[in-house]
C-alpha cells in the first residue's frame, strides 16, 4: 500500500492516518516501526469501508465509547479501530495477513 508522510509539528495528536497520508509531529517518528504500523492498520481499515465510513464509524465509535466511559481516553481507547491496531501494531506481518474487517471483532 503507498502513502505518504506529512510532518506537522502542531499536530494535536501523536500521529494520525488520513488515507493516503500518515500525518507525523517530527520526522524522527518515521523511524518508528509500530507507530508506522499502527498508522498503517489505520489506512487498511480507512480502504476497506472506502474512506469516508470509516470516519464517520469512527466518530460515532467515539461519541458512544463517550458516554459508556464518561472520559476522552476511555473513549478513545476503545473505539474498536483503535483497538484492533494498538492489539497488532507490534505485528509486522499482520498486515499481509489480516482478514478484512477484523475491526469487527473489537467491537463492544
């Protein structure tokens, strides 16, 4: 899969994918393997619900994680995208492995 990376240091979080692109806070972090992965799960699941449902699964992951955890983190942690690529960022070869839509099975 072909991305590519845009380093913006203001960026609000660690790191974040917006297909085609993995957004960095510092060029440093391209030589991260598992935040590379991590991001690079991200861009998997954003193709295969085609881009734009997999924003808007996303937010309303988070908006109901939100009122179950009562907390941002809490919220954020277990949104089910969230889950599945912090489960195999460590992974190298999950990606040439994985089913698709694995998130599913990190929903609830």
């Amino acid at each position: 899969m072909r991305f590519w990376f845009i380093i913006l240091p203001k960026l609000s979080a660690n790191a974040m994918a917006i297909f085609p692109f993995i957004l960095l806070k510092n060029k440093a972090q391209k030589q991260d393997p598992v935040l590379i992965n991590h991001e690079q799960i991200h861009l998997r699941q954003q193709l295969e619900l085609l881009i734009l449902p997999f924003y808007f699964l996303y937010v309303l992951n988070y908006f109901i994680n939100l009122v179950k955890y009562r907390n941002h983190h809490g919220a954020y942690i277990n949104i089910s995208f969230e889950k599945e690529a912090y489960y195999f960022e460590q992974d190298f070869n999950y990606l040439s492995n994985r089913e698709w839509y694995s998130w599913v099975k990190f929903l609830g």
